[in-house]
C-alpha cells in the first residue's frame, strides 16, 4: 500500500478546498461591506407612468359632465375596457431610486354619456405634486443668453412679404404603376 502524506494530497483536492473556502465567504456581508458595495450601485431613472391627476382637477368633476368635458380635465384615460364602457381608470406610478413608490387611482364611472360618479385615492395638489418631484439637487442659475440691450445691435426683422400664390393642384395624378403590355 503507497504511503499518502498531506503534502501529496493531489492538487484537484487543494483546489476543490480553496473554492469552498471562496465561496463561504461571500456569506459572511457585514453592514460595512454592504454599505461599500451599495456606494457603487449604478444610476437608475424615475420611472414616471400614466396619467398625473390632481387635488384640483377632481375638484371640477360634477355628475353630469359630459365623457368630452371628462376628457378635457383629467386627459385621456390610462385604461378603457371593451367589458367596462362605462368606466375610465387613471392610473399613476412613480418609482425612484431610494425612494418609495408612489401609485395612485381615479376611477370615473359614467351611466351613458354622462358623469355619475368617481372614485379616487388620496390626491396631492399641484404644488405638493411638483415638490415630490423635486430631487434636492441645487441647480446652477439660468445663463442669460441676450440682454435687451444687447439685442439693440441688430435691426428688426422685416416681416415676411406675401409670395406669389401657388397654381392649383392638378385634378388627376399619373397612375403609379405603368400599363401593363
């Protein structure tokens, strides 16, 4: 029988047990580790989806509006069911990176053509829409690209003099295709 020392272990073995030694330490994250690797994360944009309705656009909806005057304050609905006819869904998300999602709901129901009723999740004005947008990211002052005085340089601008009128169009056009022989 060969004598088997430790150190003529066969090699597959010593790498077989420097791989189990890498790989159990990747279960070993501490808070500080994980605070490292999430410094690194990579950029992901706002995901904005569907229709924004506010406090003050529900505030204008009556029973008995019309679907076109519906239309003119909230915007086309999001969703519209073949099933549903008589229901609109207007539906809101927001996702951003390090924030938590924001999803909201307004359902419009009409008997016929017309308004009868609504349904809709807490709303936030428009000014408190437009902060939640804000990123506290401080922005550079807009440049000035031309002062009044600066334009006084230039002359004005003629205005356009009328062109000749274009000629008529033609009643028949040639065919597309050429006849067939």
């Amino acid at each position: 029988m060969p004598d088997i020392t430790p150190l003529r272990v066969r090699p597959v073995v010593w790498l077989c047990a420097a791989l189990a030694l890498a790989l159990s330490a990747c279960g070993t994250i501490d808070g500080a580790t994980s605070k490292v690797g999430n410094a690194f994360t990579p950029y992901r944009i706002d995901i904005v989806q569907g229709n924004v309705v506010t406090r003050e656009q529900v505030a204008v909806l009556r029973p008995g509006m019309s679907r076109l005057q519906i239309r003119e304050v909230l915007g086309t609905p999001l969703l519209t069911s073949v099933f549903h006819a008589d229901r609109w869904d207007y539906v809101f998300t927001f996702v951003r990176q390090g924030q938590p999602p924001q999803s909201r709901k307004v359902a419009v129901f009409f008997k016929g053509d017309v308004l009868e009723r609504f349904e809709a999740d807490p709303l936030p004005s428009e000014a408190e829409f437009v902060a939640s947008l804000d990123t506290g990211v401080k922005r550079k002052a807009v440049p000035l690209l031309a002062s009044p005085e600066s334009l006084e340089k230039f002359p004005a601008a003629k205005p356009a003099q009328a062109s000749k009128p274009l000629p008529p169009l033609p009643a028949t056009y040639p065919p597309l295709e050429s006849p067939q022989r």
